[in-house]
C-alpha cells in the first residue's frame, strides 16, 4: 500500500519531500492512506482536491499540531 501511494504521489503533483516529510510526522501506513484519500477528493462534486500537494501539506501541519 505504501509503495503504490509514493507512485501516487508523482503522479497526482505531490512532491517527493513531501511525501516523505509525511512518512516522517505520520507514519507510512497513515501517509498513504492520506495520498489515496487526496487523490480520490480530487473529484470530489462540492469541494474538489484543487492542489494534491498543498493539501497534503496542510495535513502534515494538522498532524504536527496534534
């Protein structure tokens, strides 16, 4: 799971620093699933994912805040 989510990651625009200041601060397991979950609200209907890497971002902070 962890290997297809860093795929992902280049895939949908988020950078590879990112991805793994993300492994760092939540664990791989809790990073991919974030990756799946970003990629998935891009197509959102309401309030679509418009920035994969800024949301993930915003995510890292969220964690790091507790």
């Amino acid at each position: 799971m962890v290997e297809p989510a860093r795929i992902t990651c280049a895939e949908i625009g988020i950078n590879r620093y990112v991805w793994n200041e993300a492994v760092q601060v939540m664990g791989a397991f809790a990073a991919a699933i974030l990756v799946m979950v970003t990629e998935i609200n891009q197509q959102h209907p309401e309030r679509p994912v418009l920035n994969p890497e800024g949301f993930l971002r915003g995510m890292i902070y969220a964690a790091r805040a507790g």
